[in-house]
C-alpha cells in the first residue's frame, strides 16, 4: 500500500514538471512530501538536475550576429528586387494584353470595310484575322506574366548545373 | 518594445501577432530585433540537439534566411521560439542526413544508431565547454550521451519553458511521447547525477 503512495507521488513530481496539476493532486502530493523522506529526496533530485540545466552558459562568436543580419539584408534586398520585376513584368502583361484586345476590336470592326479592298468576303477575312492576328496576340500577352516563372525555373536549373 | 502594441485597428496585439504581423511585412527592424532577442537560445537548442558546436553557426544563419523567407506562414498562435526552433530542427535533420545519412529523428532508439562520430569523441563536448557551476560539470559527460531527442525535450521544457503542446509542435511528436521523453531525459540524468554526489 505505502509503495502504492510512493509510485502516485513520483509520477505526480513527474507530471507536475511537464504539466499543470488539478487542485486535488497538488494537495495530495503536498500532504505526502510533508511526511515522506524518500519522495522529498526524489523531487529534490528532480530539482537539482532543472538547476543544473541552468549552469551551461552558451556564448555567442562575435561575429555571428554580424554576419547573420548581413546576410538578411542582402535577401531582403533581393526579395524586394524580384517583387518588383514581378509587379512590373504583371503590369506590362496587362498592358500587352489591353492593347491586344483593343487593336483587334478596332481590325474586327473594320473587317467590313478591309474585306472590300481584299477582295474576299467579311467572314474569311475575320477568320483569318482570328487565326493569324487575334488568337496569337491573345496567347502570347496572356504567356506574358509566366515569363517570370519560366526564367526562374531556368536559374534554377542552371544552379544544379552548377 | 514588443511587449504589447496598439495596432491601426485600435485592438492590442500580443507579443506573437506584432511578430507575426512583422514578418509578413518582413519590417528589417523587427527582423534586427528578433536576431538579438534570440540568437542565443537558437545556437543553445542546436547544441542541444546536434550535441556538437560544429556548423552550428551555419545552421543558424540559414534559420534566419527561412525566417526571412517563410516569415508569412507564421501566424502568431504559438511562441516565436518553437515555431524558429521547429524551423532549425528541420534544418539540422537536413544537414545530418547529408553529411551522415542518419536521421536523428526517425524513432525513440534513433540516437542510438547515430554514427561514433557524432557520439564519441576525444575532444570535450560543447557541454564540458559551457559547464559553469559543479551540478553541470558533472552532467555535461551524461548530457552529452544523451540522446538528442531526450536533450531537446529537456531543453526546451525547462530551459525555454514551452509547454507540452509548443514542444510537441515544434519537434512534430505527439504529447504523451514529448511527456514521456521528459520524464526518461529526467530519470536517466537524475540516477547520473546521484551517482556522481555518491562517488564523490
């Protein structure tokens, strides 16, 4: 039975150094620990090896803190240069493919009037205003924004080259 | 100075969402501040954790470089410290199984399949080095033996203070195993140093 109370009680120390203990279980560990020797030693050895962590003193090289600030605002400065080249190439997209669309308004609707002096009909000559004029502007303002992506896969590739 | 702010939408912010919000702004003067505040117990866990003072201070540059970098994804809810140790732990694991092809973190007995290298050597341990009072001195040998999981739980228990539940995020192992590493860390330190106090 005393065993018993002796092995609840160490677990208690244990529990009550990795967690909070209820109201019932600090009272218990308490009345015990005034009456008991042997768990008053095993929560004093608990004890003492907590200080002892606190007796290793780590120092910093003098340098490090130095050299790791440095090396944070040099990729800071770069993470701020390719966000601006993003914005940028995100911008010129935009106007790529504004202009696209606006330029093959104005042609479509002057498809009427174009059709009479290249001698074909208004529906052939917006076909092949779609394929050859319209439908490659198109495409080629909305691959705008992924050159960015493109060029950085490519840096990658290249670093593992090398 | 990071205790407590009002921010623009009059509520006041706790430590860890001024961080937070810092980091997303990626605000260099708070970056500056957090290297300050922190250098020393992030080279503290890694020795702790690797057991070596070796290419410590390159594991702690490349820390803060992925704070920098991923600083978007931390979203205040837990201390800043288990979430910037959980970050170097990643970055030391990676760093052992390059050079070693060990992973300390694989299992329980994973110390135990760590190379001689990592755990016998003829120079002093980074423990011996920085043992200041008579307790330490006798349980840096033991320390430096022990197991890094074991090592890490106990740090950042006792010297971070982080709860069972920070620690068990920052070292991804479930509760009970982060209790349950403590309290084998404790025992086996424990019987080192009464050993030690009787022999002397």
């Amino acid at each position: 039975m005393q065993v018993d109370i002796h092995e609840r009680t160490c677990l208690l120390i244990d529990k009550s150094l990795s967690a909070e203990l209820s109201l019932q279980e600090q009272e218990s560990l308490h009345a015990h620990l005034l009456s008991c020797a042997r768990c008053q030693q095993y929560q004093a050895g608990n004890s003492r090896v907590v200080a002892a962590l606190d007796g290793f003193t780590f120092e910093l090289p003098l340098d490090l803190n130095a050299n790791v600030h440095r090396s944070m605002q040099q990729l800071l400065h770069k993470m701020e240069a390719d966000h601006a080249a993003r914005r940028s190439m995100l911008w010129t997209a935009f106007s790529a493919f504004l202009l696209s669309f606006l330029g093959s308004s104005v042609v479509w609707q002057l498809s009427d009037y174009l059709a009479v002096y290249a001698h074909m009909s208004a529906g052939e000559l917006q076909t092949i205003l779609l394929l050859v004029w319209i439908m490659p502007s198109l495409l080629i303002s909305f691959l705008f924004p992924l050159i960015p992506g493109l060029l950085m896969v490519r840096r990658t590739q290249k670093g593992w080259r090398s | 100075m990071l205790e407590h702010a009002i921010s623009w939408t009059g509520a006041v912010e706790t430590e860890t969402q001024l961080i937070a919000r810092g980091l997303r702004a990626r605000d260099a003067v708070l970056l500056h501040d957090l290297v300050e505040r922190f250098q020393l117990r992030l080279v503290r866990y890694l020795v702790f954790f690797l057991g070596r003072r070796d290419h410590v201070d390159d594991l702690v540059q490349e820390t803060w470089l992925r704070v920098v970098e991923r600083g978007k994804s931390y979203d205040g809810r837990s201390p800043f410290q288990a979430w910037i140790f959980a970050i170097a732990r990643n970055l030391a694991i990676d760093h052992l199984r390059r050079k070693t092809g060990v992973s300390l973190d694989s299992s329980e007995d994973s110390g135990k399949n760590a190379p001689a290298e990592l755990l016998a050597s003829s120079a002093p341990s980074p423990f011996e080095l920085v043992a200041r009072t008579e307790d330490a001195v006798k349980l840096a040998t033991s320390i430096a033996k022990l197991e890094p999981i074991y090592r890490e739980a106990l740090l950042l228990r006792f010297q971070e203070s982080l709860s069972l539940q920070e620690i068990s995020i920052t070292v991804g192992a479930p509760v009970p195993t982060v209790s349950s590493r403590i309290h084998r860390g404790l025992a086996m330190l424990r019987t080192h140093l009464e050993g030690e106090s009787r022999a002397s």
